[in-house]
C-alpha cells in the first residue's frame, strides 16, 4: 500500500521525522512491517487522534494494526486556544501522548477561490504542529537520536519539572502539552536511545490482563493466527494481534539491550559508545529481520489488508511543516455505519479466520512503570 511504501522510501532516503496526519481507516497488517523499520532507525512517526469524543483505551499499549496507534508513534491530541483539550477529541484515550497547539490554523476554505481563512484545525493541524517542534529540536541537536529527541519530548512536557515522563492517571492528557523552549533548550544526548513510547507500550501492555502477553514471545502464533484482548475501552472495543505485535516486542527488547550495552561501555571507560546503540546497529537489525523472514518463507506478517482510507504521507526532513491536513479525521472502524468493524469497536477479519484471546504472558518483558489503575 502507499502507506507502507511511502514510510520504508522515508526512512530509506534517511528522513528524520514522518507525519501521518491523515483520514483513519480501519486495520492494515501490511503497516506493522514499515513501522518496524522505521522504530530500527530511530525515525520518528507522528500521528493524529481521530477528532471525535469517541472514548479510547484504558491505557497506552498501542493498536498495532492502526498507523495512528502504532507502539512507539507519538500520537497528538488538539490544544484549544486557551490551552484545554479541544472540545472536538475531549474525552479518556489512553494511547494518546502528546498534545499540541491545533486551534486558529490557516486553511483553505472549502469554495473554489481558495481563500485562507483561520479555523480549528483538529488533531490533524496539531500533529502537523508537533512535527515542525521536533524538526526543529532535530536541528538543534544533530547528534541526538529520535529516541533520544522523544526522550526528552516526552520528560520535558508543559508543568513538568521533574525531568521523568508522566503520563496523565486520567489518561486524557497523554505525557503533557508540548513545551518547545524546553525542547530546544535541555541537551537530549543523554537520555537512553530507547523510544520511550514503544517502551511505555510494552511495559503498560503486562499490567493489565486484558492485554498481558500481546507483545511477548508466542511459538503456537503463525502468520494467519489473529488473537484480540478482551474488552479494553468503555465501549468494549479489542486490541488485535498477529505475529507484528511479537516483533513489536523484539524491537523494544533490542532497543533496551543495546542501551544497556552502551552504558556498560561507558561505565568500563570506553569511548564511541553510542556505537552499540539501538539506532547504530539498526543496520544489522535489518539484516536479521530479513533472515528470520527468509527462515520464516515470509515477512511474518500476514497478507490481507483492511484497507486505510485517506493515504497521504508528509514527511519532515528539516524546517517547520507549512501544510495543514485540514480534513476532520474520522477513524474508520469507530465512524463507519456499516460492517463488521462498526459493531463493538471490534475488527474486521478476513473469511474464514477466528480470533482467539492473547494466552497467558510466561515471561514478561521487564518490570511495567509504576502506572494508575485503570479506572
């Protein structure tokens, strides 16, 4: 799909940041794969909440199969002009992360003069916002990585002094509002080259049982295997699964141990360190992501696609995003009056295959944060 290509050509002609402000669609298990290699490069994904009050998930665990969702993509709510959430997307989303300024946008009127009038951009013209900010801290800070650029992203938000990611308890707010004097002020090459979002994703993912295991090892999947959680928002919508969410929780992994290879570098007084780091070695990451698909016979990833309406991609190598996507995004399986997937906030799947529920987590990843309970 355009999508996916458009996201592998991105990070394969060495952009920094990608934006994703477009129409929502409903799940693509052909997205996972061009995400994955993205998040190996510590490219940044950014994408938009769908505009509406529709409430989302407990908590932040991503939805692998929605490009706005993907674990590790700084997902943007809309800042009204007095600072609040706007009152378009007002409502608990867990995997919301950031918010960003989304008001008094200059846009195109919908008339054939074209005039350029100010209106309520949505989340849409607030990830456009986001992007420019981190396009800007790219260029302030060269040597830093992406995930070194979220680290801070996400530690230095609005009122948060304490240098630590805090995600909002009542998971409406995300980490904060972005503070770009902050981020270009405080040096982000020495946080962890760890992408802190896909990290917090994995970890939150453990806690919960409705979706414990979703991102672990699980040798009885198969690239046709598609298991869902049990009811995860108040509307009982589910998270799906293939393999993709098992090579979401490689990633993480890799990520966190080639941090902590790095760190024992320095600890042993070695220089060039950040060489062992996750986005140095992405290199042979992909190498042997290609083995094991070989070894596999396929991408392990299966091959059917529910289609992602409204395809655009806006990449961001450098300099402030001038475009406003200024279409109200509307998330296809929730706004979608007819089909399968507009029952239950549950997904579409193809003839044939039934879902089976995530088996028991055996070996968690690691420790989860210290997180609210999910109210």
């Amino acid at each position: 799909g355009q999508v996916e290509s458009g996201v592998t050509d991105a990070v394969d002609s060495g952009a920094r940041i990608i934006n994703m402000s477009f129409a929502g669609g409903g799940e693509n298990w052909d997205y996972p794969q061009a995400a994955l290699h993205a998040l190996r490069h510590g490219v940044i994904l950014v994408g938009a909440r769908d505009n509406s009050t529709d409430a989302g998930l407990y908590d932040l665990v991503g939805e692998p199969a929605h490009s706005e969702y993907f674990p590790g993509t700084v997902t943007v709510n809309s800042l009204a002009r007095d600072g609040t959430v706007s009152a378009t997307s007002d409502v608990m989303d867990g995997n919301v992360s950031i918010l960003s300024p989304g008001a008094d946008t200059p846009r195109y009127n919908y008339t054939g003069d074209r005039d350029l009038v100010f209106a309520d951009g949505g989340t849409s013209a607030a990830a456009a916002d986001l992007t420019g900010y981190l396009a800007l801290a790219v260029q302030k800070w060269p040597e830093a990585t992406g995930n070194q650029i979220l680290q801070s992203l996400v530690r230095n938000t609005r009122g948060n002094d304490s240098g630590e990611a805090r995600l909002d308890g009542e998971h409406r707010t995300g980490f904060g509002a972005v503070d770009l004097p902050r981020l270009l002020s405080v040096d982000p090459t020495g946080y962890p080259d760890v992408n802190p979002l896909l990290e917090w994703a994995v970890k939150a993912s453990e806690r919960h049982g409705e979706t414990k295991g979703m991102y672990t090892e699980h040798s009885d999947w198969t690239d046709t295997t598609i298991v869902e959680s049990d009811p995860f928002s108040p509307s009982g919508e589910k998270v799906a699964c293939t393999t993709a969410c098992i090579l979401v929780g490689r990633e993480y992994r890799r990520q966190a141990r080639a941090w902590r290879k790095v760190e024992q570098c320095r600890r042993d007084g070695g220089s060039d360190c950040m060489r062992w780091s996750a986005t140095a070695t992405a290199g042979r990451a992909d190498g042997q992501a290609d083995a094991d698909a070989d070894a596999a016979g396929s991408s392990a990833l299966p091959g059917w696609v529910v289609p992602v309406a409204g395809v655009a991609v806006l990449v961001v190598v450098g300099g402030i995003v001038a475009a406003v996507v200024a279409r109200r995004r509307a998330r296809g399986r929730r706004r979608s009056p007819q089909g399968p997937a507009a029952v239950g906030g549950g997904p579409a799947y193809p003839s044939g295959v039934s879902p089976v529920r995530y088996p028991p987590s055996a070996v968690p990843p690691d420790q989860p944060p210290s997180l609210p309970p999910r109210r």
